[in-house]
C-alpha cells in the first residue's frame, strides 16, 4: 500500500524567507540533490501598487510566467496576478535560475510584499509528482514554503510530503532514504506527521472522502468501509439527543442561551487540570493549551484494534466558547460527531464555558458522553471494519 506522510515543521516569522528557502535548497544539495523548484509569488486582490510589475522591472526575462488565470475556476477561487512556473502561464514547467529565485525572495517582503507565496522544491526521491486531490496542488511529493500578508504579519509555513510503500501486515513504516531524511533535518524537527494511506487507483473516479485530522478530505484507500462507517456515523448523529441521555451525563447544565446570558466576562482559568483528570485514567493523552489556555485542545488513545480516537475541543479564542468533536480513524475511514456538553444543548454546537466550576462539569459530561460512546459507537464500527494495520496513525 502506498502512504502519504505529510509532514509540518516550526516556521517562524522571525527567519527570513530567503534563509528558509535557502536552508532547504542546501538540504537537497546536501543530499546529492538537484530540486525542481516551483514558484507562485501573487498580488493582492486589491493593491496600491504591484509587487509583480516591481519584480519585472529587475527581471523582465521573467514576463513569461506573467498569469491572471483563476488557479481553480471550479471552487470561484478568483483571478490574481502572479508570477508561476504552473500550468496556466507561459512558463509552464520550466526552470527558474536559482540565484533569481533568491533575489525575489530577499525582497520579500519590503520590496516585494507580495499577498501569497508558494515555493514547491521536488525530486523524484520524494516520490511520485502528484497532487493529492483535495484542493487542486495542495500538496504535492517534496518540500513546501508558504509565505502570505495577515493583518497581524506575514504567515509562514513549512511542510514536507513524502510517500513510502508497505504491507498491511507491518508493524511500521520503512524509514525514509537516505537522501530524503538529510532534507528533512535541514527542515528542522518535525511538529507532526499526517499518514495518509492512498487508494491503489487514485484519481481514477470519485472515491469515498476521509477527513484528516486537520480537517482537509482525501479519497479513501478502504472506499467500501468509509461508505460503512459514514453510514453508522449518520445514524449516531441523528439521534444524539437520545445518546446524551442513555449516556447519563452527570450533570445537569443551562441550556446555551442560558450561559450566553450569564457568562459574558466570566472566564475558566487553566483548563489542562480538568482535562487531565477525566481522561488521563481513560487512557487519553492530553495536548494542547496556550498560555491563557485558550485555542484548542487534542486527545487521543488507541483501542486494541488500533482504531485511534480523537477529541478536539475549541476553546474559543475570541468568545471563550466551547466547540467539542470526537472523531474516530481507521485505515481508510473516519467517522465524527459532535459533542453536547449537555442535553439541553442539542443539537450541538457552541456552548458558553463560564467559570472554572462550569468548565469542571462540562469535562465530567463530555467524559461520560465519550464513554458511552465508547461501549457503543467505537465497537459497532470496529465490527465493521475489523483492525486496522499496526503502523497506521493518523497522526503522530
């Protein structure tokens, strides 16, 4: 079977992108590698002036790969100005000196402020030059950079996607070559990595979508068991108000209209502590939290047929509010729901936390929810699927 390993590293706004660029590019050298190198450098929708226009000025030899082309018309993506050696300009596919990539990039982004910024560095050690069918050129085998404006500064990405081949029956995933793991430690340690097992006849036809933990759909490599799975994860969710009650939660909440009204200003505190407490002795590893411990939090463990449970919680960082999903993963499939603190917040979505003590009890409902679901959604889609391999982690 063939398997995507997506992988995401620390990239800080503080480097600048030339030295990021640059720190990948020695990283293939140093592997023995020559990278093609893709590029993608865009205006803004609206600007006062065109970053595009002040790069041809330096380089008029680039006006070849001039495009205002929409990058994907199917989902209304609009038309910007750029500069990419993509499929829709003139330049399509072709190479760029890399000493002209790098004087684009020392520009950015005082001289160049460029809206977006994609650089895309492959060789066929990465694997096979494909695109996983989500959002067209999402990610593609080798190392991607992405730099764009925000309001509160530029945002910086650095990601790899490589693919392995292995059998069912393995216990792990084969080690990356050589010359693939010296590119990846010029990329840093690693934040984590996504495993995405391929269906044999990818792009061949529709294919059953499973949602990656981040959130972004990709074809099933098991498209009989998702179609399974969604079907008990529709029944589930169509009767959640029944499943809150038979799970008995333990206490008694306002309904969200209620904590709306009486919340506004109250804020929980630490949040980890509760967590920890109730799921830690489930078996759940607890991660997540930011200073002020708002954002999100991720839980997890596997069960012995391998199947990976998951609980995202959103804690809201701007309305303190709690959105809590469970997820289950499986080669091939996932099935989710989402998560009512309490019976009166059906169907469920955004509920008030308040306090540290209504923080507290909404934990103590969401671990007896979760164990409920646990003696019978987990094994009912477990009957279905049989295991899943030993090596198979969403993510790690």
């Amino acid at each position: 079977m063939r398997v995507a390993l997506l992988t995401t590293f620390p990239a800080s706004r503080k480097e600048l992108l030339i030295a990021m660029m640059d720190r990948v590019h020695q990283g293939f050298l140093d592997a023995g590698l020559e990278p093609f190198i893709r590029f993608n450098f865009a205006d803004g929708g609206v600007v006062r002036f065109s970053s595009v226009d002040r790069v041809l000025k330096r380089h008029p030899e680039l006006q070849r790969f001039v495009t205002e082309a929409s990058p994907a018309p199917q989902l209304q993506m609009p038309a910007v100005r750029r500069l990419s050696n993509g499929a829709l300009s003139e330049g399509g596919n072709q190479a760029v000196p890399y000493p002209t990539l790098q004087a684009i990039a020392a520009g950015v982004p005082r001289s160049f402020p460029f809206h977006n910024i994609a650089l895309h560095f492959h060789s066929p050690e990465f694997g096979e030059l494909m695109a996983i069918p989500t959002i067209p050129g999402a990610r593609m085998a080798g190392i991607s950079i992405t730099d764009s404006w925000w309001v509160n500064g530029r945002n910086r990405s650095l990601s790899a996607c490589t693919t392995v081949e292995v059998e069912a029956g393995s216990k792990k995933l084969p080690s990356p070559s050589h010359a693939v793991a010296t590119v990846l430690t010029a990329c840093g340690k690693a934040k984590k990595t996504v495993q995405v097992p391929l269906p044999e006849n990818l792009g061949a036809g529709p294919v059953p979508a499973v949602l990656l933990p981040s959130g972004v759909p990709v074809p099933s490599a098991s498209p009989q068991l998702a179609t399974a799975v969604k079907a008990i994860a529709v029944k589930y969710r169509d009767r959640i108000g029944e499943i809150v009650t038979e799970a008995r939660l333990p206490h008694d909440l306002p309904s969200p209209a209620e904590t709306l009204a009486a919340g506004l200003g109250v804020t929980a505190g630490p949040k980890k502590p509760a967590l920890e407490r109730v799921f830690k002795p489930m078996g759940y590893s607890v991660r997540g939290g930011t200073a002020g411990e708002t954002g999100s939090f991720s839980l997890s463990r596997r069960t012995a047929a391998n199947t990976t449970l998951a609980i995202h919680l959103d804690c809201g960082t701007w309305s303190h509010s709690l959105l809590a999903m469970f997820a289950v993963f499986g080669l091939g499939f996932r099935a989710g729901l989402t998560l009512p603190p309490t019976a009166k917040a059906v169907p469920p979505g955004l509920y008030k936390i308040g306090d540290a003590e209504q923080w507290g009890k909404i934990v103590e409902n969401l671990g007896a929810l979760v164990a409920h679901l646990e003696r019978t959604f987990v094994p009912e889609i477990e009957a279905v699927t049989g295991p899943s391999p030993e090596w198979y982690r969403p993510v790690s």
